[in-house]
C-alpha cells in the first residue's frame, strides 16, 4: 500500500492541485478543474471524507437539488450544476478512485 505522500505526488503529477483549512487541520483539499474533495489520513491511507463538490472559493459546494434543479450548494452559495460542472466532477471521482486504489492510468 503506498504511503500518503506517495499518494500525494502521484495526485500532483495527474494534474490535482492541493488546499488547507483552517476548520480541517488534518485532511487536505484536493482539486482539478474546478471539482474538490477533502482527503483525510487513515491507517489504510487517504480516504475521502465526503463526495466531491464544486469548488466556492475557499469552500465545497456539495451537489444537491434546489427547486428541481441540480446545483453546488455552500450555505446561502448556489452554483448551478451544468452538464459541464457534472462532467468534470465525475472524472475527477474517478481519477480519485483509481490513484487512491493504487491503479493510476
């Protein structure tokens, strides 16, 4: 099983970027192409916590249906959830999946 930091610099060479928060000291911010995730540290290695969201600025918009419609959501913060956004955020969860099963492409 690779270690965390190995992990981390397969994600960075794949093209993902990487965020800290202050309210999460130990996960990191993981994102690309606008879609993010916080990863966490476990005794098995990074895990994620939560689903990927859209990136607000410094915060995650979760995917969520606002009055029949799907949108990035933070609080009072809406985004809407094109095609496009949907697109990205599904490869983004895929790539993610496969690096943290220890199968990049």
């Amino acid at each position: 099983m690779p270690s965390p930091e190995e992990v981390l610099q397969v994600l960075y060479v794949a093209g993902f970027e990487f965020h800290t928060f202050e309210r999460y000291p130990n996960a990191v911010g993981v994102s690309r192409g606008g879609a993010m995730i916080l990863l966490t540290p476990t005794p098995t290695g990074l895990r994620p916590l939560g689903t990927p969201g859209w990136k607000m600025g410094e915060l995650i918009g979760v995917l969520t249906t606002k009055d029949g419609r799907k949108v990035f959501q933070h609080k009072s913060e809406i985004i809407e959830a094109t095609p496009e956004k949907l697109a990205i955020v599904e490869d983004f969860k895929y790539d993610l999946d496969r690096i943290l099963a220890g199968k990049p492409s």
